[in-house]
C-alpha cells in the first residue's frame, strides 16, 4: 500500500550522524501519491514526544494514536522498503498546511514562484 502526504507511518531512522533524529519513531509523509507511484522513496518528517519550544516544530491536536511535534527542520527522503513500516494514523489537513507553511519559510521558498523549467 502506498502512503499518502498526511500519512504517519513508522520509519526506522537509523543508521544516523550527529543530530539526526534517530531510532524508530513515527513520521509524517510529506510526498504526494504521483510521486510514490514512480518512486520508492518517500519525503518524510520525524515526530517526537520530547518536544523542545522551537519555530520549526508543528504540534499534533489530540485524539490522535500519535501525541508530539513533528520536526520540520529534520525532513528526509527515505526508501520505503527499507525504512517505512506501516501506516499508523492520518494526521488532518491543518497539520499538513502547517508543515508545508514552515518547510517555505525554513528553505527561504516565499520568492519562488514557478516550478523549474515553468515559464514565468
């Protein structure tokens, strides 16, 4: 089954380096459905219940089967074969907005308007 962008699944982070987020932990999926369908790889952000005050988290409402924050600042491309292990839950629309909303202001993409190769 295929997940789709709002999905939580758990993934396995590890191996990792330095500050990544490590260890098995629910995600929230980025990518959208077209992109899974042609891809193995997954746009994924971890979520944890240690959460530290910091603009680049996004706070999951309750009555979820998840409670935490999800990391923005630590999104990450995985294989699903390898890293992905089942859906969980799906987080509701606000959610995904709002990740997306701190996703543009953390890689500064407010001034890009058209995707590459689009005319202007």
């Amino acid at each position: 089954m295929l997940p789709e962008s709002g999905d939580i699944a758990w993934v396995e982070f590890d191996p990792v380096l330095g500050t990544e987020q490590a260890g098995r932990r629910p995600a929230l999926v980025l990518s959208d459905r077209a992109y899974h369908e042609v891809s193995r790889r997954s746009v994924v952000c971890p979520i944890t219940s240690r959460a530290k005050p910091w603009s680049f988290n996004v706070l999951l409402p309750e009555g979820l089967k998840i409670t935490g924050v999800v990391l923005v600042d630590q999104v990450r491309s995985i294989d699903r074969e390898h890293r992905m292990f089942g859906v969980i839950d799906r987080a509701p629309d606000r959610v995904l907005q709002d990740v997306r909303g701190v996703l543009v202001a953390l890689l500064g993409l407010e001034a890009v308007s058209t995707a590459p190769g689009a005319p202007p």
